[in-house]
C-alpha cells in the first residue's frame, strides 16, 4: 500500500515536470509505473540469486534488492524528464539567429584562410 502511495506521488511530481517542459504528462507516468516495476522485477532476480536461503522462506536479500531496483527505476525516469528540452514558443529561440534579412552567410573576413599547397 505504501509503494502505490508512494508511486502516486511520484506520478504527480514527473507529470509536473513534463508540464513544465511542455510535453504531455501521460507517458513519462507510464515510464515511471514500468521502471518502477521493471527494477523491482530485476532486483527482487538479483537478491534471490545472491541470498543463501532455501526456497520458499522469505528473503530479506531479495525484498532489500528489489526496493533498491525500484528506486533506481524512478530515479532512471526523473534524470529522463529532467534532461528533456522545453517545446513551446521559446524553446528554438536560444543563441544567435541562424540568418536575418540583409545579413550574409558568412560575414566576409570571418573566414580562415585557404591552406596553402
């Protein structure tokens, strides 16, 4: 119970995040429910195959793993929403216009010159 409260949570902060960027929030919460899972799954492989027990008791190894390979999951979609570029009106608009009327291709002088042979 504690897990879904928790990825409901971080649903509402990545969703925000896409908004923030102009995108749509829908995927990135997706992304972050299946990597959540996803390296819960994998964790959960990794500590049974690590722990010495018998099968069928319960492994403290395995349920430690897993919450570490949710948590990288998560942190895996929040470096992915964080690294996104905005879209919207402002986002072509950084550095120097690529041409503007009246204004050459490349400003003579600007050139280096020719290698000699």
């Amino acid at each position: 119970m504690l897990e879904i409260l928790l990825l409901i949570w971080l649903g509402r902060k990545i969703a925000a995040m896409a908004r923030e960027k102009g995108r749509g929030p829908t995927g990135y919460v997706f992304m972050l429910v299946g990597l959540w899972v996803g390296g819960e799954i994998c964790g959960m492989i990794v500590g049974s195959m690590l722990s010495p027990g018998r099968p069928g008791d319960f492994n403290g190894m395995a349920y430690i793993f897993a919450l570490i390979g949710a948590a990288a999951g998560a942190t895996a979609t929040f470096l992915i929403v964080k690294s996104l570029s905005p879209l919207g009106a402002m986002s072509g608009a950084r550095g120097f216009p690529m041409s503007a009327p009246g204004m050459p291709y490349q400003p003579p002088g600007t050139m280096p010159p020719p290698p000699r042979t």
